[in-house]
C-alpha cells in the first residue's frame, strides 16, 4: 500500500547557498553545489561545486571539484577538476587544481600547481647549476654566457 524505499537524491542537484550579510562560524561539508555570497571562517569541503560571489569572504581552505571565485579567500584551495577565478577574486594561499582559468583582474598570492600530478621536482635536478648547451659546463663558471647582446630583450642571445 505504502511505497517505503527511500528516494536516492542525485548529490550534485542538492544546493546550498550562504546569503550575503550572513557570518557562517565552522566546517561545511556537503556533496552537493554550494554557493557563498557571505562570510565564512573556516573550512569548505564539497564533493561537487563551489561558487563564491563578489562579495563573499572565506577564512579557511576549500577542497572541491569544480570551484569559481569571485570574492576573497584566505587559505588554500585544492580542486579536483577546474578552479575559475574571476576578475573580482583575490585569493591569499597556495592552489593545487588540474585546471586554472585566471580572469584578468584577479589577484592570487601564494603558490600553485597544476596538472594532474603534482610531483615536486627531484631535489638533485633544482641543486645543480644550469648547464651550457655547447659543453654541459656549469654557467655559473661563465657569467658572460648569460649576458644578452639583444638590449631590448635579455632573454634573447
């Protein structure tokens, strides 16, 4: 008579909004989208999207799997698949993600890395000195290897 199974929500329908004026004190978590157009200290944790209006403000770190910033966050954000900071975005903390779009206008203060692995170089290889191409001699030796004869450019030789 009664139908009692429990109906499955699709994780990614489920949204949730911080309104502009409000002050939000703690951890979100949710798998669903989340949308903060208010303030909140501390950290952000969503298995689908995170979009932060102009006018919000996070104290704390995000970890998502699509994120877009517009407002100001200090802390570090890691994403899974593709983090947009749009032109009103000023983010202080480092950023892990797979793929960045950087609006112009934003403002990012900290370190990033991007791709799908985020392997730091192998310590031997950032100690050494750069190499000559000609010899494989260290141009450290040879400062005047270094020196442009394009003064426009230093880059180019």
């Amino acid at each position: 008579m009664f139908n009692n199974k429990i109906k499955q929500t699709n994780p990614v329908a489920i949204s949730n909004i911080i309104g502009q004026g409000s002050h939000l004190e703690g951890n979100i978590q949710t798998t669903g989208n989340l949308r903060i157009e208010g303030k909140v200290t501390g950290g952000i944790k969503a298995k689908a999207k995170v979009v932060l209006s102009h006018t919000a403000q996070i104290e704390g770190n995000i970890v998502a799997q699509n994120a877009e910033i517009g407002g100001e966050v200090k802390g570090s954000i890691e994403v899974i698949e593709l983090l947009v900071l749009k032109s009103t975005a000023m983010v202080w903390g480092d950023i892990v993600t797979s793929k960045l779009v950087f609006e112009e206008g934003a403002c990012f203060d900290g370190k990033c890395k991007m791709g799908k692995e985020h392997k730091p170089p192998p310590l031997a290889a950032s100690t050494k000195a750069p190499l000559s191409s000609k010899t494989g001699e260290s141009i450290k030796n040879h400062p005047e290897k270094l020196k442009s004869s394009n003064p426009s450019n230093p880059f180019i030789k």
